[in-house]
C-alpha cells in the first residue's frame, strides 16, 4: 500500500528554510575556515590531539565482529539523549506505527482476550496510549484486545519513564482498562521472564536495532502461553533509500569510498520463514509503505537524530567530513523531490517500509494442514459448477 501520510516541518524557522547552493558553498567555507584555525592551535599547542575525541561509542576501537551488526551501547546513548534533550512533536511516525498495530490487535476475535501483555522496547509507551484508548469487551473488560496489564520492557531506562506524568495524570477511565508494570531489560537478551507467562507479546517500532533477531523471536515464543500471540511491527529494508543513495554517492565523489549509515534492515522476504524457524504457526505479514516530506535533506536527517534513529552501526566511520554531509544534502534535495501535487510546502521526500506480522504458539485447538498423501480426489476431478442470478 502506498500511503501519502505526513508533511513534516521543523520546529526551527531557519532550518525549515530552503538551502541554496551559494549557502551551502558558505557553510562549507565556515567548516573550512574552522578546521584550519583548529589546525592552528593544535600547532601552537594550545590543545593537545590526544583531546580530540570522535563521537563514537567508545574511545578505544573494538575488535570487529561479523556476527553483529549495530552498536547496542550507543543506541541506548542515542535514545536517552532523545528523552532528555527533545520534546515528543518527534515521535509521529512511532505513534502513527503503533496506531496501526493496535487496530490489527483489535480484528483479532478472542472471547476472553489477551488479558497480560508484553510490549518489547517499548519506548515512553506508545502501544499503551493506543490500548488505553477504548474498552475491549465492555466495560471492565480490559483496553482494546482485552489486555488488562501491560508490562513495558525496554533497555533506556530514561525514556521508558519520560511520560510518566503523563502517564499518572491520565484518564482514571483510562487507568483502569489497563495497568502497566516498567521494566529495564536488555530486549536482545534472554526475556527475564518464565515460560508461559504472557497471552500476547507486541513490540512496534524497536526491532529494527536488534542483533539477533532470530534469537529474540525464539525467546518470544517461550514466554508465551499455547495459542499465545505475537504482533510486532518493525521497519523493513526498502526503509530510507533516498538517504543511502544520497550519501553513497557523496561519500564516493568527494571520500573515494562509501560507510554504512543507513542500517542493514531485514527484509520482507525473510520475515515469514523467521517466524517459522522461530516455531510460530498460522503467521500472517503485511507491509506498509509510508512517505514522509521534509522541507530539504537536512531537516530529514535533523528528525532522525532527534528520534533517536542516528547511525548505530559497529563498522560505522568515526565521523563524516562536512564536505560529505554537505554534497549528501545537495544531492538529497536534487534526486527525491516530492511530486507537486502530493505537497505544497515540502520539497523532498523519505520512505519508511514497515513490515507487520503476526504469529500463534502452537496448540491443538489451531487449524492444521491435512498429512501429505491423505487426499482423496485429484484437483483435475474437482468440477466447479456456475451458477448465474439472471
């Protein structure tokens, strides 16, 4: 589905400016101008190059690792300055996500519902507002899915409890749908949970920075209860293609080679035999494709960093050279305009693929396939009679 959702603009009126070229050629003379008076000092001795820190997630460089793909230390860095640094007018396409993920709970028909629930990274608890929302089986009967507790699982601890005000001044109608229970938990690690505890495990907008992918969603099938489910929505790999090109590009004209900054995502083929090897039956996947417009190039990679969506990668660069990052932005605002019909104030667009799947634990009141060889009629026997109302 394509779907034309969002017109972002910044909440600073000079970024939301459109750049011309003569004012990135200025830009890029004052980061010219600075590196060379930089240069200076450290010559005079003013400032020591043993001082100079490159912003990464550790100062020593760690031994590389082919089986892991993101820097989960720094990701957790990179989410707690969210909490504390920016307010939540950056978490539109988290809620919008979480929106959507909950309307597929609530087509879910169960008489008794899911009455304990576990949201893995949680956030702030944008699955919980959504739940909260509306009563699932009348009144007492839980939030939206009958869920009637919710514990909130995630590693930041900053963010997982930046709305508690909110939270505590909520609704008493709202509260009392469903309680939610905080708690710090690695999300890659071994769920600290025993087996069978949960009716239904969600998790929206978080799995995408997970290592062992694999390894989580066998973990998710243990804590569940038989014919226990799984939601979760997860950003898929056609996910910020226009970003990867625009750097690719500028990293190779001006660097002579390219980095990743756009994480590897896993892609909608995959996810349905994950599922399966993970031991879900009755799995079911759709996917999403959201467009989102930015005033210019800038302002896209501006909101990614105040999402907390800044490059975790382990074999990431120290840093990008401003000359990189300038020719990425020009690039960006010359290759992905929006189409003038779709925007009136946004001149370039970013793409957001978000896979949503849903698997069962096994159990024997489930439909299951006949045995291979049990058939009775061969399809060329079947005949099909038509019928017509005229």
């Amino acid at each position: 589905w394509q779907l034309y959702l969002f017109i972002v603009t910044s909440p600073y009126p000079a970024i939301s400016q459109k750049r011309t070229i003569r004012d990135l050629i200025t830009m890029n003379a004052i980061a010219k101008n600075f590196r060379q008076r930089l240069s200076l000092r450290i010559a005079r001795g003013g400032l020591s190059n043993n001082n100079l820190k490159y912003l990464s997630s550790s100062s020593e460089t760690e031994p590389s690792n082919t089986t892991l793909a993101f820097d989960r230390s720094l990701k957790k860095l990179q989410r707690s300055n969210t909490s504390n640094l920016y307010n939540k007018e950056y978490d539109y396409i988290k809620e919008e996500v979480a929106s959507r993920l909950v309307d597929r709970l609530d087509d879910i028909i169960r008489d008794e519902g899911f009455s304990l629930a576990l949201d893995i990274g949680s956030g702030p608890g944008h699955l919980y507002r959504e739940i909260v929302k509306d009563d699932g089986f009348g009144e007492g009967g839980g939030g939206i899915g009958g869920v009637k507790k919710l514990v909130m699982l995630d590693s930041c601890e900053d963010l997982l409890n930046r709305d508690n005000e909110e939270h505590e001044n909520m609704d008493d109608v709202m509260k009392k749908r469903c309680g939610t229970y905080k708690l710090v938990g690695d999300e890659e690690g071994p769920l600290p949970f025993p087996a069978g505890t949960f009716d239904l495990v969600m998790s929206s907008s978080s799995m995408h920075w997970v290592n062992d992918l694999p390894g989580l969603w066998k973990e998710v099938r243990r804590v569940l209860k038989p014919d226990g489910c799984f939601m979760f929505a997860m950003v898929g790999g056609a996910t910020l293609n226009e970003l990867r090109s625009s750097l690719v590009l500028a990293e190779m004209e001006r660097d002579g080679g390219v980095s990743p900054h756009v994480g590897p995502f896993v892609d909608f083929s995959d996810v349905g035999s994950l599922l399966t090897n993970a031991g879900f039956d009755l799995t079911t996947i759709d996917i999403d494709t959201i467009r989102l417009g930015f005033p210019n190039g800038m302002v896209a990679m501006e909101h990614l960093q105040r999402m907390g969506e800044s490059n975790a990668c382990l074999n990431r660069r120290p840093s990008m050279s401003s000359d990189s990052f300038l020719s990425a932005a020009c690039i960006y605002d010359g290759m992905y305009q929006l189409d003038e019909q779709d925007s009136e104030d946004s001149d370039v667009e970013a793409t957001v693929q978000v896979i949503y799947g849903i698997g069962w634990s096994p159990h024997d009141s489930q439909q299951k396939p006949k045995e291979r060889g049990s058939a009775t009629q061969k399809i060329g026997e079947v005949k099909v009679d038509q019928s017509s109302s005229n």
